[in-house]
C-alpha cells in the first residue's frame, strides 16, 4: 500500500500550476485526502503531482454581495468554524459537521472535494443547492452544470477551480440538512438538503451519480399540508444503485424520510 | 531536500517525493511510535499534529510536510513523566493492546484544543476517526473526560497552546 512513483511540484503561482499542469497524466494535489489514498491503492498513477497548496490567496472566506466567496484551498475545518459560514448558510455549516472525521477536515479543501466529485460527499451537494457560481483560471461554471457523473467535472485537464461563489439566501429563508450514515463522519448512505426562501430547494445526496435537485418533488411544494406528498415524490424521483451499505430500494426511503424531516425543519426555521 | 521540525528537533532530509510522512517519521527519523495501519485513512492509528491540526500521516507525503512543526507521540511525555492525557489512559485502562493509542492520544490533544466536549458525544464523534479493536472505546472516552478543562497540551507543544 505505498504509491507508485510520480514527480512533484509546488508552483507559486497559478501561472506555474497551470503550465506543470501541460504534462501528460499530472494531477493535481491540495489536502489529498481523497487522492493519496487511491494512489496508495494504486489506482492511479499520475507522472506528476502539482501541489497548489503554496500558492497563496487561494483560502480566503470573503463576503461576495452579501453571499460568500470561498477560496478553493479553505479547508473544511475553516468552513466548519467560519462565523460568516454559520451565519449566513447555516445548512453549509450544519453539513460540514458531518464531514469526515478532525483529521481529515483539517487537510481536506473545498476545491478538492468539489473536484474529486463522490456522489456521497457533502460540499457537491451543497454547492448544488445553494446555486453556486463556481470560478476556474479558465470561465465560470453554474454549479449545477460542474458534474458530468460520478467522479467526473467538465474541468479541462489544466484547468484550476479557484473560487466558490455562493449568492446571498433571501432573509428569513429556512433550512434542513439530513444524512444518514453507518458511523459519523463516513460518506452518506443518502443526504437531503432543504432551503425554503423565494423557492424551495432541494437536493439529494449520495443517491444519483451526482447531487441533483429534485424538482418534480420541489413543485408540489406550497406549504407545511405538502410535506408528506413532497417526501414520497422525492423518494420516487431518484435512482440509487444498490450496494453492500444498502439497497436501492432502502436509499429511495431513505432519501424520502430524509426529505421529510428537511423540510419539516426547513419549513419551522423560515421567517 | 525537506526541513520538519519535530517534536522540537529540526531535521533536512533528501526525500522521495511518494514517500509517505508516516514512513519518513519511522524510517527516516526512527520515531516509531506513530503506527500505520490502514494506510488509507480510516484507522486513524498513524495521526500526528502538523502546524497546530491533527492530521492523517498516511495521507501526507512528506513533501508536503515541507517548513511544517509536527508533534508526535513522542513528543507528549515520556514513561517516567507522561502527559496528563496519557496518565489518564493509564488511569482508566483506556489501552490494551496499544497500536491505536499514539492516534488516540494525538487526536485527543487536538480535540482538547479545538472543542469544548461538553458532553461525550461531542468526545465519541471526535473520536469516530481513530478505529479501536480492544476496548470498545468507552474506557477512552472516560479518560479524554478526566482531563477536560485541564492543560494536556504537552512539552513539545507550548508554542501552539491556544
């Protein structure tokens, strides 16, 4: 269980990282925490790691209009801890308590696992949900189109994701965040996030190849009567594949239950 | 060529970029008591703490590491005058077999320093990292109670008390 061979660099600049980014089968490196484990189960076999953690600007949380702009190389202990996180999306620091475990949120980065992309992982979710704009060093993505499946972005091969854009929520909307896991901290058997401000949101987690919103059950939503009807589409609307944590079958009712206790939550938090 | 501080010694070191902070500790500074486990970051035996945050040293090449202050199991006390986490694992009986102790005990510290563990769920969800197959974790977390509140940060670590 040791990685294979590969070069490495630590560029300065995202000009430099950009440029080391040219070589044939690089990757890039910044907590690891989801990349040096498939090296070590050799996986993969990169020629070249670019660590872009020594490039500096890139783990700021700054206000952006109200909303937040999350330099890609915050950590999720930052997240975790950030005032400004907690007051203005209090469903993102609610998600990132269920995060992994200490050790890993203090290296993990927001980019990475935004990047990295595991349907069960929280911050893809999140970011699907609060309608992020996310910044690379080439455009900027509408989260909802950064997936193309599991483990996959429309990222090119040397393009960098730099900034997380997150729009400022209407006052008073309400939120829920619900998971379900095997042991606290360990990836989702299924998530649901809820917003309910000038529209309801909601977004499953750990069920599809990538978070989606879930929006035949969104549109049955008016008020608190719906509840019941939103969760049962919800669980309907879905496609888990089934594996040896659970069942499809047990992952739709899961997503269905976790709906209605978001939304209920959701629902008792809006002002 | 790297330079780490650790447990208070500096030390350069030519490494392998693929080399592993678990493996340079061992190896190439012989400080054993940092276990590998897993080598994939579920086992939580091998954590050390880097500038101030517990971290997975399976997860790190040293490379990495570079300019870094880490603090490992070693750094906390010694057999003749352990550290008041450490006595306290003593105390409680919260070892048997030892392998998972050097990640408890490092994880232990950071949580003491990050976290007020009012309660001992707050103490059982600091501790769902680091696996145990000996004492089924309760007498751990007694003993990472004993001593909340009081300063376990350790020798080596005054620079980053908090």
């Amino acid at each position: 269980m040791k990685p294979p061979a590969f070069e490495y660099l630590a560029p300065r600049t995202l000009e430099q990282a950009v440029a080391a980014l040219g070589a044939e089968d690089a990757k890039i490196l910044a907590g690891g925490q989801s990349l040096v484990p498939m090296l070590n189960f050799r996986l993969l076999a990169p020629s070249l790691l670019v660590d872009i953690t020594r490039i500096p600007g890139l783990d700021n949380v700054d206000d952006w209009d109200g909303g937040l702009r999350i330099g890609a190389l915050t950590r999720h202990h930052a997240l975790e801890t950030s005032p400004l996180v907690r007051d203005r999306f209090p469903v993102l620091h609610a998600a990132m308590a269920e995060v992994a475990h200490l050790a890993i949120r203090n290296r993990g980065t927001i980019g990475g696992s935004l990047c990295h992309g595991d349907p069960a992982a929280e911050l893809p979710g999140m970011v699907v949900l609060l309608d992020a704009q996310l910044q690379t060093t080439q455009r900027l993505i509408p989260a909802a189109e950064f997936y193309d499946g599991t483990l996959s972005t429309v990222l090119g091969a040397d393009e960098i994701l730099t900034d997380i854009m997150l729009p400022a929520l209407p006052p008073g909307t309400g939120w829920g965040f619900e998971e379900f896991a095997r042991r606290s901290g360990d990836f989702a058997l299924a998530a649901v996030g809820v917003l309910i401000g000038g529209e309801v949101r909601i977004v499953a987690i750990g069920a599809n190849e990538k978070p989606i919103r879930l929006l035949n059950a969104e549109a049955l939503f008016n008020d608190a009567s719906d509840i019941d009807a939103v969760a049962e589409a919800a669980g309907k609307e879905v496609s888990p594949e089934g594996d040896l944590h659970g069942s499809a079958e047990y992952r739709c009712h899961l997503v269905k239950v976790l709906t209605r206790r978001a939304l209920r939550a959701a629902w008792e938090r809006t002002s | 060529m790297i330079a780490v501080v650790v447990n208070g010694v500096s030390y350069e070191r030519a490494v392998e970029p693929r080399m592993l902070l678990a493996d340079f500790l061992r190896y190439e500074l012989s400080l054993t008591g940092t276990h590998v486990g897993c080598e994939q970051g579920v086992c939580g035996a091998c954590t050390v703490i880097m500038n101030g945050d517990s971290v997975r040293a399976c997860l790190c090449f040293a490379v990495q590491a570079d300019g870094a202050e880490i603090e490992t199991v070693e750094g906390l006390g010694t057999v003749d005058d352990l550290n008041p986490l450490q006595q306290a694992f003593q105390e409680h009986h919260a070892l048997q077999c030892g392998f998972c102790t050097p990640g408890m005990l490092m994880t232990g510290v950071d949580l003491l320093r990050k976290y007020p563990l009012a309660t001992d769920r707050e103490i059982r969800e600091g501790l769902s990292g680091n696996l145990c197959r000996c004492t089924g974790y309760e007498h751990i977390v007694r003993a990472i109670r004993s001593v909340v509140g009081r300063s376990v940060v350790g020798r080596s670590v005054a620079g980053h008390e908090r």
